[in-house]
C-alpha cells in the first residue's frame, strides 16, 4: 500500500452526555475500499459526517492528504465525493438534469461539464437512461446516479453511507461492480453497510463498530483468522466481537421503496 489518503486518530463525538463515537482511530490508503460495518446507532454515519466536514469533532482529528477535516474544511471538500445515507436524487427530474445540478455545484467549468457528465453516466453504466426520469429508475440505477453525482469533480476519497440498501442482490452486485472499478482507478472509497457479506465481497479492511467503538478491524481473513476460525462468515466475527447479531433485509427497490427505505433507516434517537 502507498501512503495514507485518510487518517483518523482517537475521534470522539459527543451529544450530551452521550458518547456516538468513542476514540475511534483508523487509516486508508489510495485505492482500498475501507469498510465500516456495524448495527443501527453504532455510529457509523457520525463518523462519516464528521470525515465529510458536516460535524465538527468533540475530540480527535481527522485528516485527508494530510489536511485536518476541521481545520481545512473547504479544500477537504473538494477532495472528497459523499453519497449519504438518504436520498440525495430528485426523482422529478433526468439523470442528466440531476448531474447538471452537482457539477454546477462543483463549479465544474461550463465547456467541460457535457463531457464529465457524459462520462460519469458511461462509466456508471447510466448512458442509455440520462433523460428518463429518476422517479422511473429501479433502485440499483439510482445509487449508480448518485454515485455519479459524487464522482463528477474526481474526487481521491469517496464516502458511502449504506450504498445497497434496500437493494436487490443483482442490483447490488452492479452498484459493487462500479465501486470496484473507481477503486481500480486509484479512487479510495470508505463506505458503511448492515450487510456482512457486502463488507467480505468489497472491502480489502473492514472495521467492525459498535456502540461508538471499533471493536475489531483488520481484512475480513484476519478477522476469521482472529475468532480462530478461517472459514467463519463475517456475521460470525461480528456476532463474536459485537455481542449481538444483525438482521439482513432483501429488498426489491424502485424509486419509492427506496426513499421509504432510506427514511426507515434514518435514525434520530
Ligand atoms: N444530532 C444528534 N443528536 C443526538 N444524538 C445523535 C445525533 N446524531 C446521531 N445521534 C445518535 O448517535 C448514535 C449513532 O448514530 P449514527 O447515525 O451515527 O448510527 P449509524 O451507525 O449510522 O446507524 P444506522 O445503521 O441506523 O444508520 C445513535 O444513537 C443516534 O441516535
Ligand atoms: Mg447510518
């Protein structure tokens, strides 16, 4: 691995009293897929709002190339692509329109934005559907588009806050496929899921989150290799080092069994 894109040294977030993130220390390199594994309120969409510069940390620091998330906040962002947890397209428009809207906001110069938008639909396998409707979209595709939203300006960190769920299996593998390939391109991709066997198919190293602490991280064969058990699915590391199981939901997602979804899996206390 070459030098570190991101690193996270004893972040901590507090609200109240009550701690979200306790400490929590983790690095990535360019090109790995970092995943960030753990059930709901573990405290995992704290930590990438606060490495999105959205949430100032009570404690700790995080840095992207060597810049501080709090202190250059604005350069920051323009490193990194974020797709959040909830839905970020608007399905009364085209997938072009919606790419239009966040180049603009990328202040992507205006004789180059046709040809970035047209790539990022090529390369997210999007081409063919730029001027339906994304209310018309099956869930799989619209991930896709806003994975392309965030990927318009070349970002070197991408963060994706549970980019399958509520997806189907095929679905799923097709939004994995086109993460893979960004992450070939040199793209470093942090990204969330519920879902073990997402974190084993896509992540080189996977942190395992609970309660606000990483309870064990490592490449998902150090994690089995750690519970001395080579051959264990990563549900069974997490039940091991998390005490407790998690619940895995197949989903069939158009448009609206998507936003549902994705409005069931906010959580706010
Ligand atoms: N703004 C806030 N004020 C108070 N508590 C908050 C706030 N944001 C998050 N929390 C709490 O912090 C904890 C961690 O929440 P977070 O959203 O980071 O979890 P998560 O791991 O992303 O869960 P999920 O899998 O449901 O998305 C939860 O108990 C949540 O209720
Ligand atoms: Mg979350």
């Amino acid at each position: 691995m070459d030098r570190k894109i991101l690193e996270v040294k004893n972040l901590t977030m507090k609200f109240g009293n009550f701690t979200a993130v306790n400490s929590i220390s983790f690095s990535a390199s360019r090109g790995e897929v970092f995943g960030i594994v753990g059930p709901n309120g573990a405290g995992k969409t704290t930590t990438i709002k606060i490495l999105t510069t959205l949430l100032p940390p009570t404690a700790g620091s995080a840095s992207i190339a060597d810049m501080d998330v709090v202190k250059y906040s604005s350069k920051v962002r323009r490193m990194i692509g974020y797709v959040p947890q909830l839905l970020s397209a608007d399905g009364n428009l085209t997938g072009y329109e919606n790419l239009l809207i966040f180049a603009k906001l990328y202040d992507i110069p205006s004789k180059e934005l046709k040809g970035r938008i047209e790539e990022s639909l090529h390369f997210m396998g999007l081409s063919n559907s730029a001027d339906k409707l994304v209310k018309s979209y099956s869930g799989g595709m619209i991930r896709r588009l806003e994975i392309a939203q965030a990927v318009l300006h070349k970002p070197v960190l991408l963060f994706l806050d549970e980019p399958t769920v509520g997806l189907d299996p095929v679905a799923r593998e097709s939004v994995w496929e086109y993460v893979r390939s960004l992450a070939r391109n040199g793209t470093t991709v942090i990204m969330t899921t519920h879902y073990m066997e997402e974190a084993d198919a896509m992540c080189g190293r996977v942190a395992i989150m609970n309660r606000g602490n990483i309870a064990a991280s490592g490449s998902p064969v150090e994690l089995k290799a750690s519970i001395g058990e080579p051959e264990a699915s990563l549900n069974k590391v997490f039940e091991f080092y998390a005490g407790n199981k998690l619940e895995s939901e197949d989903k069939n997602g158009n448009f609206k069994d998507v936003a549902r979804t994705r409005r069931v899996a906010r959580r706010l206390g």
